[in-house]
C-alpha cells in the first residue's frame, strides 16, 4: 500500500483537490499524517506544481480558446532565443500553454483563451511581427467556447485512468 499511497493520492486530488488531509486518509485508508507525509513529498518532489481551479472560462468572458501551432526556423534551440521566447510569452497570461513539440509539420504550439477574435488576431500579428526571422509559420485551431462540447476541460478525469502503478 505505501509504495502505490503517492499515485493513489494524486488520482484522489486530481478528482477534488480541495478535500482535507483527513477526508483523503478515510478515503486511502491510511493515516491523516500518512497522508500529509506523503502530499509534501509529491509537492517537494515536483509531482505537485499547483493546485488550482478550473474555472468556466466563457463566464470569465472569453469566447475563444485557441491552439497555435508554428513553424519555428531551427536557431530557436539556441539558448538566448529560448530566454527571448520564455520572456515574450510571459507577457500574456491567456496563454496556458507553450513549448516546442513536434507534428504536423510543426513544432511548436501555444495555447490561449481570448476575450474575442479581434484580440486573437492581435497576438497573432505580433507574435509574426516580432519573430518575423524565427517564425515561418502559424496554423491556428480556434476552439468558440459558445456551444456544445463532447468533453468539457477538466483534469478530474485523469483521476480515473488506470495508469501504471509508479514508485
């Protein structure tokens, strides 16, 4: 049971991480100091990064979720063009996501929730003005948050993945 405690814990906050130590050790079957041990070491470890909500973000009075995917020319790997990029991303706190990746021709991707599409084409326009000699290309998949979905975003449901067991 110990050696699977640290992933059951996860799964467990996955599904509510706003549940008491205590409420998570009747659910484990361990200890509440068990489990307060073992969720430090997953926070001192990196296994933990945050805990947060998952708000609706059309609420919050964004109407597009939007997924780019670019063509970056290959001196992007060097390290002062990765500083530059880690610095001009950080200036946009819609964006959720950003890295380099690989697929479909491309190999980076970024993705941002925009209040409307006049602000997306915006970040776009700069984002092609200001790496206009790093970027050869920009495809976006633009998600209107207005609607039905198949699956609404949410991390609960990697609490429910039968995953392999990890020490």
């Amino acid at each position: 049971m110990r050696k699977k405690l640290p992933q059951k814990l996860l799964k467990e906050l996955l599904k509510n991480s706003k549940r008491s130590d205590r409420q998570l050790s009747k659910i484990l079957g361990v200890s509440q100091p068990t489990v307060t041990r073992a969720r430090n070491r997953l926070e001192k470890t990196g296994m933990i990064q945050d805990y947060t909500i998952i708000p609706d973000f059309e609420k919050m009075g964004f109407e597009i979720l939007v997924i780019n995917f670019a063509k970056l020319r290959p001196q992007v790997l060097a390290s002062d063009v990765s500083e530059k990029a880690q610095e001009f991303i950080a200036k946009f706190p819609n964006t959720i996501f950003a890295s380099t990746g690989n697929g479909m021709g491309m190999n980076a991707v970024d993705i941002a929730f925009y209040k409307n599409f006049t602000e997306y084409h915006q970040r776009v326009n700069q984002m092609k003005t200001e790496w206009e000699d790093i970027i050869e290309d920009i495809q976006s998949f633009i998600v209107p948050l207005k609607g039905e979905k198949f699956k609404r975003f949410s991390l609960t449901y990697l609490g429910e993945v039968n995953q392999k067991e990890t020490p």
